[in-house]
C-alpha cells in the first residue's frame, strides 16, 4: 500500500539528515496517514479512506467529504475516492 492520502495527494518527501559535521544523508519524510471512515450526506454511506491529519482538518474544513470532493481536481484524488465522487455527481441528477 503506497504512503499516499487519499484526498489530498500529499505522499512522501525526500530530504536530508544533516550531522554536526555538515554530512548529508538521504532520508524520507512520510505524511501522517490515518484509516478513518467518512461520512457522506448526499450519499448517505460512510466511505474508508487512508488520509492524512492535514487532509482530515482540510475535510472538516471545508464542510465534509461531499464538498471536498466537489471542490478538489480529479487528479489529487486516489481512484477510490474518485468513484465516490462520481457517485455523487449523479445523485443530484437523479434525483
């Protein structure tokens, strides 16, 4: 399973250890990835993701998982949650 959030796209970043002496290691900065369940009003399921705490606050932020999913591009998000947003665009019309 990748090291990516679901939501927000934000994966792994690559940096240095620095010593006293100024030597330069490789090393990896990993996002902060949770398994939560969300709640979708519109739909009126609850969808697992794997998000990061960033994506989490950004989420409640913005209102819910349904506005964010309307409110972000198509190509942060993993194909999971893309189907979830696709479910929703048609509910509306459906309806």
């Amino acid at each position: 399973m990748s090291r990516i959030c679901e939501l927000t796209g934000k994966g792994r970043q690559i940096g240095h250890n620095v010593s006293h002496a100024n030597n330069k290691t490789k090393r990896v900065f990993l996002p902060n990835l949770q398994n939560v369940t969300l709640m979708s009003d519109g739909l009126g399921r609850s969808f697992k993701f794997r998000v990061s705490t960033h994506g989490l606050r950004s989420v409640e932020h913005v209102g819910g998982l349904d506005n964010w999913l309307m409110k972000v591009a198509d190509t942060k998000l993993s194909p999971r949650a893309l189907k979830v947003k696709r479910e929703l665009a048609k509910k509306p019309a459906a309806a």
